[in-house]
C-alpha cells in the first residue's frame, strides 16, 4: 500500500532546480561513486558480453572454424552476406517475421492485459496466471503439443473439424502457411510476457483521467484512445523495440517447428547463423552475419524510438 | 566473495591464456568419450568401455552419454577451449565436416597397422569414414534402412510374402490404401513415403540407387542428381503418390514414423529402432529389405563414427587408438552388435553368430546391399537440402525433370564450396 | 466488445427505478457473457498446454494412436516412474534451483546498482552508456556463445557453477529495465535523504531499493523462468553432469534413433514447469502491482 502512493508519478523538476539533486561538491569522491554503482555490473558485461562481442567482431573479418587456425579475409564475409542468394533470402523471411510477430504480439498481448484489467472479469487472478502459462512451459514440449494440434494426418484439430467437413492442409510444410503458422506459435508462446508488461502500464494510469473522460461523454473506444493508448505511449516504446529485437532473432520456434523449411520458406538470420556456426563450423561467416544483424536491429531500434518516444521524454535522464 | 570472483574474472580475463593441463605422468592415460547410445545400447557400450579399462592399466576411458543432437551442438564449443571429449561419436554424415576443419585426427597409419583389426570392417561402412582420401573414424553403426510393415493390414489385402519389387510393392501399397467413405483422402496408407527430412536422409539415396542413379560421383565431387534415371524414378514415385495417394505427402521421417506406429500407414521406411517403437504401439510388424528398383537393389545405410579428436595429445591418440582397435575386436564387435541391435560391421560376423537377436540376424542378411551414404561429402547437409526441396515438390506435384536440373546446380554449389 | 460493457451512465442521476434495475440485469449479462466469451478464448489459448498435461498420463501405445484423443483411454503414471528411474531428478532440479536461482540473485543486485546509477546519479556519458548496454541485446547469443565459453575455460570454470552463473550476474535486459522503474519514483524522497546526509549507497539501500522490491519481483520472475528453461546454455558449460539443470537434463530422454518418448517427455516438461508455476502463483498479486507501478515509462 504505502508504495502505490509513493509510485505514484508527480511532474518531476528539471535537474539543478531548487530541490533537485545537489550536485556533489567533491568531483573526484563523485565519480568515485558512479563508479562504485556501475562496477559490478560493467565488470560482468565486459568481460561476458562485451570481451565476447569484440572477439566475434574480429572473427568476422577471418575464416574461422572454432578450433585455432584462421587466417585474415578482409571483408570477404560480409561481402558474401550480400550476395548470398539463400542469405539474402533469410533476410528477407526474418523481415516478414518481424513484420508479422512484433504487431500481433503486441495487440494479442495488449487486448488480454485489457481483458483481464477490466473490472468486469471475474477472478481475474486465475485468468492472469492461466494466461502467462505458456510462457513458462519450455518450447521443446510446446511444439510437440503444437504438432499434435496441427498434424495434418493424425492430429486433433483436423479429426474435430473433419466432422464438421473442413480438412486442414499440412500448413507446417506450406511454403505459403508456414510461415503464418510459425508466428501464431511464437505469439503464442510470448504475448504472456508483454501482457504483464502492458498490464504494468495499465495500472499505472491514474483513475482520475478515466473519470474525466466519462464526464466528457467518451465511450469505452474513444477512452481507449484517448487515454489508455497516450498514456501507454511509454511502456509501448519500450516493448516495441524489446518485441522487435526479439523477433529480429527469431530461431527456437522455428527450429523446433520447421528447421526453416519447407523450401527454406521459414529459414531465418539466426537459423542461418546456428548453421554456419555450430553445422558447417564457418564461425568467421556466422560472426559477420551476427554483426549484420546487429546493425540492423539497431538503426531500427532507433527508428522507433524516434517514432514513438518522442512525446514521452523522461525515458531520457 | 562475489566481488573476489569479479575481480578474478578480470585478472584472468585480461591474462587471457589457457593453461594446458598436463597429463598426469604416472597412472593410465585418461581419456573422455562423448557418445550418444542412450537406451539399453549405451549400457552395452558403457560396459564395453569397462571392459577394455579391465583388460589393461595403461588407458582409463570414461564414457559420457549425451543425445547426438547435444553432442553436435556443444563439441565446437568443447573443442574451441580443449575442453571437449578425446574420443567422441557421432552421426557418420558430420565427420567429414570436423576432418575438414582438422578436428579430428588423421587414422591413416592407424588403418594400415595389422592391430588395429580394422582389415575385417565393412568397407562400405568405412568408406563413411574416408575424406579426402584419408580415414578420420571407426565405424560403430552400419544399418540399412528397411521396410517395417504391419503383417496383419497386408495379410488382410491377401498379400502374404513381402513384396521385392518396386512394382509389388506399389501394388501392395494401393491394396492396403482404403478410402472408405472415397472423400480422396485414405483413411489407410500403403506407404508412409517422406519427401523430405527422411530417416538418415536415405529413403530418396535408396530409391534413386534402385533407379539405377546416384546424387554424386564416387568421390563427392560432381553432382550426378540430374540424371534421366532420377528423373524416371522420381517420376515414378511422385504419379503413386499423386495418383493412386498410396501416401500422403509433406511427411517426414519422424512423421512417417508417427504415421506408421499410429496404425495409419501399412508400410514404412526405418532404423532398427522401429522395432521398439512398433512393439510399443502392438503392432504386429515385419522387416524386409527395400524391395528392388528396375536396375538394382539398394539400401542407404544409417552410420556412426567415432573419432580421436585433435586436442587430444599424442599420448592420448595412441591411448585411444587402443580402445579403437579393442572395440573393433570381432569378439567384442559381436558382442556389441547384439546389445546395440545393429548388424555387426565386421564382415567375418555371420547371421548365425548373431541370431540370437532376430533383428540384428534380420538386418545382417541383407547388410552387404546397403551403401554409405554421400562418403566424405563435407557439405552435406546443403546437398541433402537441395534434394530434399527437388523430392517434396516432385510429390506436391512439380516437374521431376526442372526440379532435378534445379537440384544439379545446388548440389554441384555444395560440393564446390 | 469492452466498449459496450463499459459504456458509461450518461442517464442523470434522477434516473426512474425501473431503468435502473433493467440496467442493472443488463449489467449482469453482459457481465456473464463477458466471462463466458473470455473463458472460451482463455481455454483456446491452454488447449497446448492441457495437451501437453493430459498427454503426461497416457500410456506409451495412445501417445501416437489415431484417432487421437485428448484426454488418455487409460490413465497411467508409467511416465512419471520412467522420469524417475531415468533421471537423477532430486539433483536436478536442486541444480536448476542453484544456476537459476543463482542467476536471479546476482543479476538483482548487480542490475539495480547499475540501474540507480543510470537514473539517479546524472553523470556524463551515462546516455552513451545506456545505449551501448540495450546494443548489446542485438547480437545473437549464439554468436559470442564460443568467446564467452573460451573466456569461461580460461578461467578454469567449465563445470562449475561459477561457469554457469557469473558470465550471466548482470544483464542489459535487467538494467534497461529497473532503470526505467527507478526514473518513475519520485525524487523527492532520495533528496530528503540525502538532505539529511545520507550517503549515495544509503539512498539506493534504504530509500529507492524498498519501494522497488514488486519492480525487482518483476525482473525476478522473468530473470527465473528464463534461465530455469534454458537449455543450450547449461548443456554447453556443463559436459559432464553433475551440474545439469533439469531443463538439459530432459534432452536425455530420447529413445532409440533419437526417437522422443512424448508421453515421457511431458510427464518431465510438467515436473520441470511445476516449480515455476508455484513461484509464479506465490508471487503473481505483487509481481502484477509491481509492473503496475514500474510502468517503464
């Protein structure tokens, strides 16, 4: 209780102004203590992420294979990225993966957390914990569950509806369905995530804003523009580029599901970064293609922040 | 303690030089074997190993058992660091990909040494072993795909000696398919045929075989898959399948095994381990080789390889070229081909050494038809992808003739990289 | 559909009683329809997983039988018994318990100190910094996987717990996270305190920390589940194993061929998602007011 009062969000102050935080007369115990904070967690990603980034970083510009001999190749991998047919081709289906996955996941997740916020539902509890189940079963058994489902032969979706007359093609090895089929599991297994998420963003709307709207006579959709969408304007930049980067990287569901198939109809980045590195042993190529990827994810990240963080500035300290 | 082994992180990272262990110098020569045999074979293995390690005191092999798929994605890694296995199995397609990288230990000399009890292996099962002209592994599996079916389902079609020719066994395939309420798709499959993604990877090696064709030249070098006996083979297999749905299309291995074991499919393409699978399902099953095509009979066979890896020191090599040339003993080779269900891989090994178990017995009659499949291909994985592609759209009803001059290109690209 | 619902009274309140009660039952209805149509989509939702329950107590000869069923003919708990003759399973899941658990701990403490720095303490570069930690989520593990693991075998950590948990003791994730919660807590307070004299350290401790624990619960749970169902990560630094975490340890059940006994698996799957799901439940009314006020915004 008392830390819903003390969370509740008051307009802050520009930094320097009377109240704000004094800065610290002594410059060098300062710094000393910015450091003392970030230490520990700077140590640890250094060495285990940045260190590592930078050794990839190196092995992309050579040919190695993991087990000692490389030899210096220029920019020949990357210069093979871009010309790789087959490449060019995973780019292209991470790119529609990425265009399906992250706007589905988001209203999927964004409908539910309304859903299971409104005070018209009854044991809201049950439904919230029900609904972040399949984020928390391992993938490994939620595809065999999926392809119990989805079996075009032997499974359970197709006997029901066979008795009803529609018979469900095989849509796992449809090249124009599975990629389809591969985003509503990968929805599937995630929008519990986001929607605890949303949900955060939701509760913290104060009620007052809703009561006003009422007296100005908005109905349930224009509240929901109105005030629900704006005020969650924030918590949507931040899932956006966690939901982008996500499906940028797109690789258990499809390796569990399709290996990419058929025809390399749901072969993604990643697929082709696991095969390089860990199947043909190529980790020079595998480590371009990653910084690749890298690059990409992160000028689209930035055009989103730009697209949505805009109006929200206090992202930014 | 949490920030001592911080600051250690940084220490050591910065050092950034492994320090090599040692061998010990007094006492056996340690050695670490990654297998993936995890039902009652790898008992026998494991027991094998224990043998050998009572046998002599030089060489102390501890075997570790993993699934092939942890040990393909974790030996780079292991390896990377010196940290991996110094023996290790493993599916024989993916040898040629680690001897091509150095990761393994060349076995040239070790073949051409009289103890090592290699003159008596299977040399289609050692040509699995072979890249580049040189041998990089021992064979420990040998299998030819053959054909489960249900006995009961092809007696009822009046069908009482299993077919051996492609056009009994499509005969046989249409009498056992039944479209009851004729909606055109059969509630009973003759044949659970996959079209991609197939067990080993051999149904399709094996049918172009019986067509009298190949996906390569004999030493990997030239793509041969756009042949015109491929074309009248897949031509074949794609109108029974399209015209009379003797089996349903876009299957998989696993799915036909899905397929097979839930009683919808008569007849199916499979390991050995099929056995298990139909027994758990109560079917009554048999095993029958892959009946004949118009130029031959041919099985693919399913292999595995074990391997010294290149981080081992030389001490260690000749420590496990000894557990190699033990396990390839015939005394053991019996013993494990029995325990392991597979046929023996030594020639000298007959059906009556092994009747004691019917399906090694089964399998070994018919072992000498059944080929490595794509030896010493190091990109294998990208040649099977195009055929792969070339044989599910063949049986979705594409062109076999475009698609196998489509498949020629992508093999001869695999092959050339 | 929450548009109707909700729609708000825009009769005045003099309303006549009789519409009032119509209004009432209306309400009712639309309240009862409500919850059976969120019922439905809810059980669409868990058809998988109750796939995957029911599939744990079928024999071995249903798992695959045609016509497929949901529930088992026959209820077994053969599966179970096969996950607990297979499988060193109390050493497992302790094992998953220390790595996850372990995980979770450290990368709290270590993400919210980083964390209060990039909000609170306004230094240069800190933007710069911010921005390098969230780039550091857009390369994909498995391309530094062999540089982590030849810098963990340098150190002489591969099959230690050391190995599985520190090179995963902080997280861009989790900093880019509490930093967000930290932002929306008023500064009024940390100043008080500050005012009074209070040391940098003291404010994080004793100020901003307590009214973070839902945001850390949050970070906690996710931080959890994520590692707790991890699988290349434990199978890679584990080669032996004595270290194994449940979730690798279930890769163990394959039959002959590689061939998975489903029902053996799912039997596993729901021994392993047990934990998590109790965790979740215990904590799920604190962990969902937690985002609540985080808000990342």
């Amino acid at each position: 209780m008392t830390t819903s009062t003390l969370h509740r969000r008051r307009p802050r102050r520009p930094p320097g102004q009377l109240g704000g935080r004094r800065p610290l007369n002594d410059g060098f115990r300062r710094r000393a203590v910015v450091v003392g904070f970030l230490a520990p967690a700077l140590i640890i990603l250094t060495a285990f992420v940045g260190w590592p980034m930078l050794s990839a970083l190196r092995l992309s510009f050579t040919d190695a294979s993991g087990f000692g001999q490389e030899t210096w190749v220029g920019l020949a991998n990357y210069a093979r990225v871009f010309t790789d047919s087959s490449i060019l081709q995973a780019i292209g289906n991470t790119a529609l993966y990425a265009v399906l996955f992250t706007p589905i996941a988001l209203v999927v997740a964004l409908v539910l957390a309304l859903a299971v916020n409104s005070p018209q539902l009854p044991f809201r509890e049950f439904f919230r914990t029900t609904l972040f189940l399949p984020f928390i079963v391992s993938l490994a058994v939620a595809a065999f569950a999926w392809s119990y489902l989805l079996d075009p032969q032997i499974g359970l979706l197709n006997y029901w509806l066979q008795a009803v007359g529609i018979r469900i093609g095989n849509v796992l090895e449809d090249p124009a369905l599975a990629m389809p089929t591969v985003v509503l599991v990968a929805v599937w297994k995630s929008f519990g995530f986001y929607m605890v998420i949303f949900l955060a963003g939701l509760q913290d709307i104060p009620k007052s804003l809703y009561e006003a709207a009422s007296l100005d006579g908005a109905n349930g959709w224009r509240r929901f523009t109105n005030v629900t969408f704006p005020m969650l304007s924030n918590t949507m930049a931040f899932v956006v580029v966690i939901a982008l980067i996500a499906a940028l990287q797109a690789f258990d569901q499809i390796y569990v599901l399709t290996g990419g198939g058929p025809y390399r109809s749901t072969q993604t980045i990643v697929m082709e970064i696991y095969q390089s590195g860990f199947k043909d042993l190529e980790l020079g190529f595998a480590s371009a293609l990653s910084y690749v990827l890298l690059v990409a994810t992160l000028l689209l990240s930035l055009v989103q922040f730009l697209f949505f963080g805009r109006r929200g500035e206090d992202t930014s300290s | 303690m949490a920030a001592f082994a911080v600051s250690a992180v940084v220490v050591s990272g910065l050092a950034g030089c492994s320090a090599d262990t040692p061998a010990a110098s007094d006492g056996p020569v340690a050695l670490t074997f990654w297998h993936g045999y995890t039902e009652a074979d790898g008992d026998v293995l494991n027991g094998i190993v224990e043998d050998f390690n009572a046998s002599q005191d030089d060489v102390k092999v501890t075997p570790q058992t993993k699934t092939w798929a942890v040990i393909d994605d974790t030996l780079l890694t292991a390896l990377s660091s010196g940290e991996g296995p110094q023996i290790v199995a493993m599916p024989a397609e993916r040898l040629p990909v680690y001897a091509s990288k150095k990761a393994l230990v060349n076995l040239d000399d070790f073949y051409a040494d009289d103890t090592s009890n290699t003159a008596e292996l299977n040399t289609e099962a050692v040509a699995m072993e072979t890249v580049d002209g040189s041998k990089y592994g021992v064979p420990t599996g040998f299998v030819p795909l053959s054909v489960f079916y249900d006995k009961d389902k092809l007696a009822a079609a009046g069908i009482s000696t299993f077919p051996t020719t492609w056009d009994e066994w499509v005969a046989a395939a249409k009498a056992t398919t039944i479209d009851a309420n004729g909606d055109g798709t059969p509630e009973q499959y003759g044949l659970a045929l996959p079209d991609h993604g197939t067990v080993g990877n051999g149904v399709w090696a094996s049918l172009f075989e019986g067509g009298g064709g190949s996906i390569t030249n004999d030493d990997g070098t030239e793509a041969t898959v756009d042949s015109a006996e491929n074309i009248d083979t897949l031509t074949y297999w794609a109108d029974a399948v399209a015209k009379d749905a003797i089996s349903p299309t876009g299957l998989d291995g696993i799915d036909a095994d899905a397929l097979f074991t839930s009683g919808k499919a008569v007849m199916h393409i499979g390991g050995p381990w099929m056995t298990g699978l139909a027994t758990d399902a109560g079917i009554n099953y048999g095993i029958a080789p892959i009946p004949a095509g118009p130029e031959a009979q041919a099985s693919s066979a399913i292999g595995v390889s074990m391997a010294v890896t290149a981080q081992a020191s030389e001490a260690e090599q000749a420590a496990a070229e000894k557990f190699l040339a033990y396990f390839n003993e015939k005394e053991v080779a019996t013993e494990w081909s029995l325990g392991s269900g597979w046929p023996a891989l030594r020639t000298d090994v007959t059906p009556e050494d092994v009747n004691a178990n019917a399906t090694v017995a089964a399998l070994t009659e018919f072992s000498d038809t059944s080929r490595a499949l794509l030896p010493g291909v190091v990109n294998s994985t990208d040649v099977l992808t195009a055929v792969d592609e070339a044989t599910q759209k063949a049986l979705a009803g594409g062109d076999p003739a475009e698609l196998l001059t489509a498949a020629q290109a992508a093999v001869q690209q695999a092959l050339d990289n | 559909m929450t548009s109707t619902l909700s729609r708000p009274a825009l009769t005045p309140p003099a309303a006549s009683a009789r519409t009032t009660a119509r209004r009432h039952r209306r309400f009712k209805l639309s309240r009862a329809l409500y919850l059976v149509g969120f019922l439905i989509v809810t059980a669409a939702i868990m058809l998988p997983v109750i796939i995957i329950v029911l599939t744990a107590f079928k024999p071995a000869s249903e798992v695959n039988a045609y016509p497929p069923t949901l529930a088992p003919t026959v209820w077994t708990l053969d599966n179970f018994r096969a996950i607990f003759s297979e499988l060193p399973f109390a050493r497992l899941i302790g094992n998953s318990f220390v790595f996850a658990g372990g995980v979770t701990l450290f990368a709290l403490v270590f993400d919210s100190l980083a964390a209060y720095a990039l909000a609170r303490l306004d230094f240069r570069g800190s933007k710069v910094l911010l921005i390098v930690i969230i780039a550091s989520l857009m390369i994909p593990f498995q391309a530094t996987l062999i540089p982590i693991y030849q810098l963990v075998s340098d150190l002489g950590w591969v099959n230690t717990f050391a190995g599985l948990i520190l090179p995963r003791a902080a997280d861009a994730f989790g900093i880019f996270f509490l930093r967000q919660f930290f932002l929306s807590l008023p500064r009024d307070l940390d100043n008080a305190a500050r005012i009074d004299g209070a040391s940098e350290f003291r404010v994080f401790w004793s100020v901003v920390l307590p009214n973070a624990i839902p945001a850390l619960l949050t970070l906690g749970i996710f931080t959890f589940v994520n590692n707790w169902n991890d699988l290349l990560w434990p199978l890679v630094f584990t080669t032996e194993s004595d270290h194994g975490t449940i979730t690798s340890g279930l890769t163990l059940l394959t039959g002959p061929g590689g061939i998975i006994p489903q029902g053996v698996m799912m039997a596993g799957a729901l021994i392993a998602v047990l934990p998590l799901a109790i965790l979740f439940l215990m904590v799920q009314r604190r962990f969902i007011e937690s985002v609540a006020s985080s808000g990342l915004k």
